[in-house]
C-alpha cells in the first residue's frame, strides 16, 4: 500500500514538472526575456568591438575614396576596335 502511493506521488511530480516544462517550451522566447525575470548581462567586450567596429568603418570609408578618385584603366573603345579587327580576320577564314 505504502509503495503503491510512494508510485503515485511520483507520478504526480513527474506529471507536475513536464508540465511547467512544456508550457516554458512554448512560450515565445521574446516573452522570457521581457518577463521580469531576464537581466541581459553586461557585455565584457561591448567597448573593444565598437572600436574595433568604427576602425573597419573607416578603413572601408578610406578604399572606397581611393576607388572613386582612381582614373579607370579599362578602355572600352579599345577592346571594341581590337574585338572588329578580330572578327575582321575570323571572317576571312
């Protein structure tokens, strides 16, 4: 009798727990974190990759002026005269 109702208790604090973990499984994740519980945790590196952050920024800013300010190479016309002169000699064959 007494194993019998040590089962039951059991079972009941099985039940009891695979419930409360099932309904945190459905709950939105957003929702946990906004509950009055969730502290998000200062960040340790937060200052280190902002800087590292506005370094590439302005590194980026740099090679782009250096692109825009650079005189193209390519010569379309060029390519285009060499391109009929080509197809000039492909027809004679």
């Amino acid at each position: 009798m007494k194993k019998i109702q040590m089962e039951q208790e059991r079972q009941m604090d099985i039940e009891r727990d695979n419930r409360l973990l099932a309904s945190r499984i459905a709950m939105p994740r957003n929702v946990w974190r906004t509950s009055k519980h969730y502290q998000p945790k200062p960040s340790m590196n937060a200052y280190i990759r902002n800087r590292e952050l506005v370094r590439i920024s302005l590194e980026n800013q740099a090679i782009l002026m250096k692109i825009n300010m650079s005189k193209p190479v390519y010569d379309h016309k060029k390519y285009q005269k060499d391109f009929e002169i080509t197809q000039e000699y492909m027809s004679r064959l």
